[in-house]
C-alpha cells in the first residue's frame, strides 16, 4: 500500500516494505528491481535488518552493475 523512496549511493530507489522485513527495491533509471524475503516474525531486529539490507544493495549489488 505504500511505497518510500530513497537514496541509494546515489541512486533514486523506490521499496515496497512488507511484512516480516519483505522488500521491493525498483530502480527505475537501471531497469533493476531487487526483492528480498526474510522471517514472517516480526519484532525489533527488523529495524537492523532493513540497515543490512540497505547496505548490501549499497555496497555489492549497484557497484556490481557499473563493472
């Protein structure tokens, strides 16, 4: 229902966040979307979790597109 944009070491990114910590990253400009899944619990780690994934979109998979 509702999506937050975001950016991505330089890139607009667009996510859908759901429950559990299921995510929908779109960025449009690279014709890339990136889905991730995770525990159907909820509780407070998901907030590090939300870091964590941020982080490796961040550091392995955009840098990964550019080689």
């Amino acid at each position: 229902y509702g999506w937050w944009s975001r950016d991505f070491d330089g890139r607009e990114g667009c996510f859908a966040w759901g429950y559990g910590g299921q995510y929908i990253i779109v960025f449009r400009e690279l014709k890339l979307i990136v889905v991730t899944t995770s525990s159907t619990e909820v509780g407070d780690a998901r907030r590090d979790h939300r870091r964590q994934i941020f982080d490796i979109v961040e550091r392995l998979v955009l840098p990964a597109l550019s080689q």
